[in-house]
C-alpha cells in the first residue's frame, strides 16, 4: 500500500498481450483504501494523454480443491 493517502505509482506492463489490456498497471491509496491503477495511452483533439481506471485489486484465483467421495461402492471392506 502506499504511504501517503491519495497517491500512487504505475509502471508499464510488461504482461500486455492484447490492444484491451492496459499500458500501465499500479497501485494507489485512496481515503486509505488501496485500489488497483490501469492506465490506457490514448491520442485525442489536444494530444496524447492517459485514461485511468481505479478498482478493486484482484483476489489470487485459488486452485479448486477434490472433495473426496462419500460413494459407499468404493469401500474396501470384505463384507
């Protein structure tokens, strides 16, 4: 997290693989909320500029767990 509220920092992304996918990644603190920065190089009637979207940081996606089975069929048992 930042240590100042209402500030951050951004770097270019280096994992960029399509045109929809941001120029810049980063992280800011807002009213002491952390939040995810993607910025876009855009071209309009005064120039070049970036346009910046704030969210919520992604959560790590989680491997889905085997839940063993209760089928009483695959017992072991001789009787």
């Amino acid at each position: 997290m930042s240590k100042y509220d209402m500030s951050g920092v951004s770097s270019n992304n280096d994992y960029k693989k399509a045109e929809k996918q941001p120029d810049y990644t980063g992280k800011c603190t807002i009213d002491g909320k952390e939040l995810r920065m993607a910025g876009w190089k855009r071209t309009g009637t005064n120039g070049e500029f970036v346009s910046w979207k704030f969210s919520e940081p992604q959560e790590a996606q989680l491997q889905p767990q085997t839940v063993p089975s209760n089928d009483d069929t695959q017992d072991d048992f001789p009787f």
